[in-house]
C-alpha cells in the first residue's frame, strides 16, 4: 500500500518539471535565492523502555514525523532506559543520572521530551540537579494528575494518556450484541494494577448485561487453557500483558500472537501496537499520536514560549482504529464503526490498484492543458504589466513630490525621539551617581520639564501606611506653590491617588473626560495628564505626574520611554532610602560595640592596673601606671595612645638618648605599631574573656553532673557544698533543707 501514495507523488512531480520547462522561457530570468543555514537547536527524547519495543518506537516515529524534518532545524538526542527488561530502583535511576550528566554536560538543550511513567518519574527526581531550566515535555504518562510535577509546573507540560475502556466496551458490544461472557487479561505490573482498578469500576455498569471474568498477573498455561474454551460468541478484552506471574516478559506483538494463537473469540483492546496481528479494534491510545501531539509542544518551546505558559493536553489523542481482516472474519458490518474511525488492512481501490496507468496519463493531460493555459495566461499578463507600468509611472511621480515633506516629517520625529533617549540617559547617569533623595527627585522633575516640553512634573511619594500621595518634587510655579503648602492627595482621588492605588499607569488625554481627574486650581492650564507608578520590589512607591497645556500631548514614544525613567527612578529611590537606613543601622551598631569596648577595658583596668617597661635587661612589671609623658617628637621621649573606636586602651611610652633623635619615619612607624597593638589588645582580651566563659561552663558542668550522680538527697547536698566551696573559694559554706528562715531559728 505505501508504494502507491509514493508512485501518485512521484507523476506529479513529473507534471510540475515538464510545465516548468513550458512557462520559463529563456528571456524570463531565475531569482537566485541565498539560504541561510539556521543554526539546530537540541533536543533530548528520553524514553523509558527499549529500542525494538513497538510502543517505544512508535512514540520516536510520532516525535520524529514533526522534528526530523528539513524545515525543522532540529537535533534529536535519543536515549533508553530499558525500564521494561530491567526493574529500575533508586541504584540504577543514580546510574543513569551519572552517565547523562557526563555526556550533555558539553550539549546545551533547548527542550527535553519524556515518554512513559520511569522516564517522567527520573525526571522530576533529577531535573534540578542535570537539566536545570530546561523545559520538559512528558508523554505517555499513566493516570497523570498535577501533584506527580511536584512543584515542576514552571518548566513542564505535556500530553496525558488516559483510556477510553467504556468506549471501547461500547463498541464491543454494539458490533457482538450476543456476547454474553468477556475475558479480561491484564499484568500485574504497576500500570497493569492501575488500569485493574479503573477497569473494574467501569465493568460495574455492564454487570446486568454480560459477565466478566478476569485473569490478572495470570500464570501462561491457564491462560491458554481458558482462551481455548471461548466460542465467537465470546469475547476477549486485552487491557495489558508485558508480564507473566513468572515475571516473564513479553513485547506487545509477542502477547498478542500468544493470545491470537489461543482463542476462536474476537480481541478488542486499549493499545495500537496490538493492531493489525489479531486485534478487532477498539478507541485505542495510540503511541504515534502522542509522541506527535508532545512534538508540537516542543515546536512552541523552540519558538520562544515558556513551558508555564503552554497549557497541559488533558484530552489524550486516541482513535478508534479496526483490523478490516478482523472485521471480516467475524463478520462486522463496516457501518457500525464510529464517525472518522481508521481502518487498516483494507482492500485497494481501483484508482489505488491501476494507479501506473492512470496516473501518468493524468500527469500528461494535466501538461497539456497547462501548456494551454500557461499561454493564456502569458498574454494576459503582458496586457496587465503594460497597465501597470502606466499607472506605477503615474504613482512614481506623486511618490518623488511627497518624498521631501515625509522625510522632513521623519527627521522632526527622530530629533524627537534622540531628545528622548538622551533624558531617559542622563536619568539613568542621575540615578548612579546622586544618593540625597531630595536632590535626585529635584533632578528628575527639572530634566522632564526640561526635555519633554511638558507644562508640570511632579514625583509624588507614598505615605507609611499607603493612604496617601504626597508631593516631593514639583517643576512648575503652581506645583511649587503645593510642595510649600504639604500637597496631598489621598489614595484613590484624582489621576495620582488612581495610579497609586491602582499600581497602573492612568493616562488622560482630555482631562475635562476624565471621570477621575483632580482640577487643581494651581494647575489651572492643564489638558492632559498622564500618572505612573513607581514600582520598587513589588509595591507603589510613589507615582510620576506629568502634565500638559496640549490636549492629547503624550504619544506612545513618551510613554514608553517615561515608564522606563519611572521604572530607573523606583529603583533609585529605594536604593535611597535603603542606603540612608544601613548607614543608620551602621553607625547604631557601631556606637554599641564602641559602647562595649570602653566598658570591657575600664572593668580591665579597675582589676589589673599594671604598667611594664623595658630597662635594656628585659621587660618588667610595674604595680602603677608611669606619669604622663609628653606627646611632643622635640625630645628623646615620645608617648602614642593605643586607641580602638575612639577608646584609649594603653599608652606607649618611648625614650632613648639625647644624641639619638626621633626621625619621622619611626615616629610613623610607632604610630602604626600602635594601631596594630590596639587589634591586637583587644583580640587578646576577648580571647580571654571566651576562656573565662569557658571556664566557668565547663566548672558548673562537672559541679552539675557530680550532683546529678548522687544516690540520695542528703549525698547530693553534701556533693554540692563541697564542689561550690572549692569553685568559689569561700571559707565556710552551709546547706539545709528548707528556707533561710528555718536556718537562723536553728542558729538560735
């Protein structure tokens, strides 16, 4: 049958070349076409059974029938999992993740199509890790809901596969209305399993009308057995058979040969790829349309849509298809099939059987009366060209006298726009460069005005509490006159309080049709207004009144470009504001570690006032502090402070002979040992401090524990007297049961 399609095409093709030669004559010049290569783009197919399994190759034929084509510049990256012939667990899922991601570490992938449960199952697991940010497109999916993405949407969509078994049932029974009894095969696989249940609540709806009896996970000889027993008045529905209770497998041509071979009775079922060896028909899912509905998915993610946005095909593409052979031989009228079914193996037509005759002998005559026509057509054409010469001779003319006056037009809107891209520039370079909010609001009205021609600008500024809209910045007389005064306005009142509200640009073309328009009496030339948000991190901040004598002043071009300075100046603003804080913040921690310091080294000195000098024999210690010395470099003796935020740790003293002066490079050089002893006092101090800590934790520990080991009360009091004694050193410490009051009375 497919040696005819392609003998019909082949004919036409002949016909096209012959009227070719006769329409191009040699005076009638070829364009010459350049084709720029397209560079491919790469797309993974990860699928989850074997090559050779006809459902897995039949999803590749539906995929490849869209993406491996010639006017689809596409790579295509084929891999198998086997998950069929090998039961995969988490061992082999990490395997197969190694291995991926050594080999597309170097191949950037513009999409990734999964057929089948394990391979959408492998993918959600290591999407993150080995392909992050690429889109996914699954197929195949048993029983698929929304949850199984968990948290995937943003870069998956798909096809859902679902069966139709009451379709199928009812056509079943439409075209053998005496079956009485329908023998159901299934595996005991996890699809098998799934696909049990769902065919036992729809089997609850027929059980007044046939019975059903059911071999699920069967063992094979029993099986065989039974379908032997089945009469053509009997019937046969195949849900599922990869595997045997002796986890046998079996491919989809071998399970239906096995069942095929065993029955007198007519075999409707779910799947294509039982078609065309022993099975009647049914609504089946077929693995060609689904891997050609996910590849027309791809063909959107290639265009430059987002997986988000592309919605999931909740309809799964199934068909009614029949064996016309089956059809035959159970005698099946051709008219109880349903509207658009496919058959196959159906007998050629004549025009299909005698196609070598007819075909080329239309192919001539189809020459022949183009030949005809073509010369018809040739001196009608003429005729038409000489007219249109005529009249393009006449446009010419009108076209060259308009020609200065457009250009002109242009220019004037080009030095219109340059004008505009210059302040949208100086924006952005105000933005850099100025951190005083109140300056770079000021800036920003002044250059609007300024550049655009417009009567006002003003930047208004959120409250607190978003209520309202108060203006910061003003370029006009009258918007000035309202900054003096506090100008509000309150959220939702006029364009401003609108747009503030709203969070949307709110543009007026003609204020006095405005329904929402303030008139403002210090603005009283305005005719059209234009408000915009100033968005920063999610939330108005404040909003941009621009505003004009003119009605209908603001073009799209404005627009545009005063949305993306509006868009630079939320951005400023906030950096602003969020500077002005951690400088704040800055100097408050500051002063509280400053704050900290001092108190540390004052508690230092009050417990160890000791001073150390050094006598040419070594260094030794002192009880108190040596006097003042002076500050002054004059002499031979020199004092520099060791200070730490502005907290005066020691004083270093330095004296040598009169014949030995100080030079200012060791005075700089005593300088800086100074700043680097101060790091270095105050780091010892807290290294102290940390020890003592440690100390005192690690003593009330074993104190702790020694008490807690105690076999009684009266052992724990006396542990406990005795450890705090030793810790606290004190001469005499007592515990007794009670309060202290019981204790004196004792005393007395």
């Amino acid at each position: 049958m497919a040696d005819k399609p392609r003998f019909r095409v082949r004919a036409v093709l002949l016909a096209l070349c012959l009227l070719s030669v006769v329409w191009l004559r040699p005076d009638q010049p070829v364009a010459a076409q350049t084709a720029t290569e397209t560079p491919r783009k790469n797309v993974l197919v990860l699928n989850s059974y074997h090559q050779g399994l006809s459902w897995t190759d039949h999803l590749v034929q539906g995929i490849k029938s869209v993406l491996d084509t010639e006017a689809q510049p596409v790579e295509l990256y084929l891999e198998y999992m086997d998950a069929k012939r090998v039961v995969p667990d988490a061992a082999y899922f990490e395997r197969l993740y190694e291995l991926y991601q050594q080999k597309y570490a170097a191949i950037p992938l513009a999409a990734i199509v999964v057929t089948d449960d394990e391979a959408f199952n492998f993918m959600v697991e290591y999407h993150e890790r080995l392909f992050p940010e690429v889109p996914v497109v699954f197929c195949g999916v048993n029983l698929f809901e929304d949850t199984m993405l968990g948290g995937l949407r943003a870069y998956f969509t798909g096809v859902v596969m679902t069966v139709d078994i009451k379709a199928t049932l009812d056509v079943a029974l439409t075209q053998r209305p005496q079956t009485r009894e329908i023998l159901v095969i299934n595996d005991g696989t996890t699809t098998g399993v799934a696909y049990s249940r769902l065919f036992h609540e729809v089997a609850a709806s027929y059980a007044n009308r046939v019975s059903f009896v059911y071999y699920e996970n069967p063992d094979v000889p029993a099986l065989e057995a039974a379908l032997r027993t089945l009469t053509e008045d009997d019937l046969v529905f195949l849900v599922l058979f990869n595997r045997d209770r002796a986890q046998h497998f079996y491919t989809y041509e071998e399970a239906i040969d096995l069942i095929y071979a065993n029955t007198k009775a007519p075999i409707y079922g779910l799947w294509d790829s039982y078609l065309g060896r022993g099975l009647v028909g049914g609504k089946l899912t077929s693995a060609f349309l689904q891997g050609e509905a996910a590849a027309f998915k791809v063909q959107q993610l290639l265009a430059g849509a987002s997986a988000a946005d592309i919605p999931i095909a909740w309809e799964s593409p199934n068909r009614y298809m029949f064996d016309y052979q089956q059809l035959q031989r159970f005698g099946i009228d051709m008219g109880t099939l349903p509207v658009n079914s496919e058959v196959i193996n159906r007998p050629l037509t004549f025009f299909e059987e005698h196609g070598e005759i007819i075909w080329p002998a239309a192919a001539v005559g189809l020459v022949l009366l183009g030949t005809i026509v073509a010369q018809s057509l040739s001196v009608a054409h003429r005729r038409r060209v000489e007219a249109a010469l005529r009249v393009s001779n006449a446009e010419l003319l009108e076209t060259r006298a308009s020609l200065e006056e457009r250009v002109a037009e242009r220019t004037r809107d080009l030095s219109q726009r340059t004008r505009q891209l210059q302040a949208a520039a100086e924006v952005a370079r105000d933005v850099a460069s100025i951190r005083g909010e109140e300056q770079l609001l000021d800036s920003m009205v002044d250059l609007i005005s300024e550049r655009f021609g417009f009567y006002h600008a003003g930047i208004f500024v959120a409250s607190p509490d978003g209520a309202y809209a108060e203006l910061r910045a003003a370029s006009s007389e009258g918007g000035k006159r309202m900054l003096a005064r506090g100008h509000r306005l309150q959220a939702g009142v006029g364009i401003v309080g609108a747009v503030l509200a709203t969070g949307r640009p709110r543009i007026a073309l003609d204020v006095g049709a405005d329904a929402v328009w303030f008139n403002n009496p210090d603005l009283p030339e305005t005719r059209s207004e234009m408000g915009l948000p100033l968005r920063a991190r999610g939330e108005v901040i404040g909003v941009l009144d621009v505003q004009s004598t003119e009605p209908e002043a603001f073009t799209q071009e404005d627009v545009t470009v005063l949305q993306t300075m509006a868009e630079q100046l939320a951005l400023a603003l906030d950096n602003a504001r969020l500077f002005s804080e951690s400088q704040e913040a800055l100097a408050r921690m500051e002063r509280a570690f400053g704050e900290e310091t001092r108190r540390a080294w004052a508690e230092r000195r009050r417990r160890t006032p000791l001073a150390y000098r050094y006598e040419g024999q070594g260094v030794v210690t002192s009880l108190s502090p040596t006097a003042e010395a002076p500050t002054s470099s004059e002499g031979q003796r020199i004092a520099a402070e060791i200070t730490l935020r502005d907290q005066v740790l020691a004083t270093l003293e330095l004296e040598r002979p009169a014949d030995h002066p100080w030079t200012q490079e060791e005075l700089e050089l005593v300088q800086a040992l100074a700043t680097q002893a101060a790091l270095a006092l105050d780091n010892a101090r807290l290294f102290e401090e940390t020890l003592r800590r440690s100390e005192r934790e690690r003593l009330v520990r074993q104190i702790v524990d020694n008490i807690r080991a105690a076999a009684s009360v009266e052992q724990a009091l006396q542990r406990a007297v005795g450890d705090m004694s030793r810790a606290l050193g004190a001469a005499e410490l007592r515990a007794q049961l009670g309060q202290r009051s019981d204790m004196v009375e004792e005393e007395a």
